[in-house]
C-alpha cells in the first residue's frame, strides 16, 4: 500500500517524479522510492525464457490449470500410458501452484514430474527442460488426445 501510495505521489507531483526517476539509476536494483520506503524488489522477466503471446493466448482458456505460464517442454513419450488420476494430481498442482512460493512450487513440481517421468521415461532437452513446463506439456498433450473421452 505504501509503494502504491508513494506511486500515486510520483505521478501527480512532478519533482517527485525526476526523484523516482533518479533513484532507478541510482540504485543497485533499480528501484523507486516507492520500492526502498516499501521493502519491495523490482522483478525481471528473462524474455527468452517467457512462452510467447500465441502460446499464453492462443485459445481462451479459464481453466488455471490450462494456462501456459512456462516455456513448453519439447518430449517424446506416450502420454496414454498416463491414467486419469495420474493426470489429475497433475491438474491439482497446476491449478494451485501460484499459492506456493516460489522453492516449494518448484519442489512440487518436481515431486509430482518424477513418478511420471520414472514410467513414461520421456526424451527431452536437458538444457531447456523445467518441471513446471513438462508438466504444463504433458497436461496439454494429454486433454488434446483425451478431448472427447471426458
């Protein structure tokens, strides 16, 4: 609330504005004032890692457990050896993760990727491979072939 305020106080008053201004540069986190008085940190998106708009947007989707929010896993593998309670822990993670911080979401992702990773036994790039992304992958492959089953 207070970095929201000091935000408001930035915009309206135009010699704040050059102060937060200059302590963007000023500072070893790019930070305004509104941050420092606050605590809060300025995050950065790495744009290479970010799925692309088409990938996020491509298709309305209200489902959270749908939404790409990771680049896509490219693998090989069988998702039909996969049963529907395999893919329902799955869709459970997905539609919850954003209520974990950030080590225990990874940490879940991992502990919900490794069974099915152990049975599908998936080829994949190890360099750009994420637990959030595979399973964000396997969820998709799997309702595209199961669309009508449901």
């Amino acid at each position: 609330m207070i970095r929201n305020l000091i935000r408001v106080i930035d915009f309206i008053v135009p010699p704040f504005y050059s102060v937060g201004l200059v302590s963007i540069f000023a500072t070893e986190r790019d930070q305004r004032v509104g941050d420092l008085v606050a605590g809060t940190v300025v995050v950065r998106e790495r744009e290479s890692e970010a799925p692309a708009f088409a990938e996020v947007f491509g298709s309305p989707v209200s489902d959270a457990a749908l939404r790409r929010s990771c680049q896509p896993v490219q693998f090989i593998a069988d998702v039909n050896k996969l049963t529907e309670r395999e893919i329902s822990v799955v869709e459970s993670f997905l539609r919850r993760r954003w209520e974990l911080k950030n080590y225990p979401r990874q940490w879940m992702a991992w502990r919900v990727s490794m069974p099915i990773l152990f049975k599908l036994r998936p080829q994949y790039d190890l360099a750009t491979f994420t637990y959030e992304g595979f399973l964000e992958e396997l969820l998709h492959r799997y309702r595209e072939k199961h669309r009508f089953i449901d």
